[in-house]
C-alpha cells in the first residue's frame, strides 16, 4: 500500500504532529497545486517531478528544508545552510509551533521555491 502524508504525521510523535500539519498547510496555502510524496521515508512537496521542499520528523524536533534553499533570497535571513555542498537550506531543530517564523515569510520562501524548480 501506498503510504501517504496524512500516514506520516499518524506515525510521528505526538509533540510533532502540529508542526507537520501547520508546514503541510502553508505549502498548499503557498501553492495549491504542489504534489505531496514520500520520499526517503518523510514528506517531499514537488512540483512538476521537481523536488521543492521536505519536512522530517524526528522524536522531539522537526526540520523544514528547501532543495533549492541557497537559491532563495531569504531576505530575514530564517533559512540555514544544511551542508557546505548541497544546495540545501532550511530550519532545523523545530520543537514548537512558535519556533517557526511569521507565516507570511514562510510562504513567500514556499512560492519563491516552486518558481525556482519551474526554471
């Protein structure tokens, strides 16, 4: 069987179920048509077969990642480098909802993504 995101944030713990479905929520906000995926066993949101975000869940903490992250303008400098050579970038160590920035930054930084994975 096909597992889903809505299988994922079931299978998290408790204490970060609200962060997963508050990210899962702003990504559609961002950009209704995004696709949801599995991939390396936590949720992938891709646009046109192109990766554009994730969200792993860990015990008591959540990362949000964007696959193209050094490519945005980050202008409140929210986003950190995730390694010296990948082009990822993202929020790590998220324990609560609060931890998290405005939610307009957040889905400026979404929609900026997917127009960078359409290029």
């Amino acid at each position: 069987m096909h597992r889903t995101l809505d299988d994922y944030i079931s299978e998290v713990s408790i204490s970060v179920q609200p962060i997963v479905s508050h990210l899962r929520t702003l990504v559609h906000k961002a950009f209704p048509e995004i696709e949801e995926n599995i991939k390396w066993n936590a949720p992938s949101f891709e646009c046109g077969g192109k990766n554009v975000c994730s969200i792993m869940a860990f015990k008591k903490h959540v990362n949000f990642m964007f696959h193209q992250g050094k490519s945005l303008a980050d202008t409140n400098e929210v986003l950190e480098n995730i390694g010296e050579k990948s082009t990822m970038k993202g929020i790590k160590g998220i324990t609560k909802l609060s931890d998290l920035p405005d939610d307009g930054i957040l889905i400026s930084l979404i929609e900026e993504a997917v127009r960078i994975s359409k290029n």
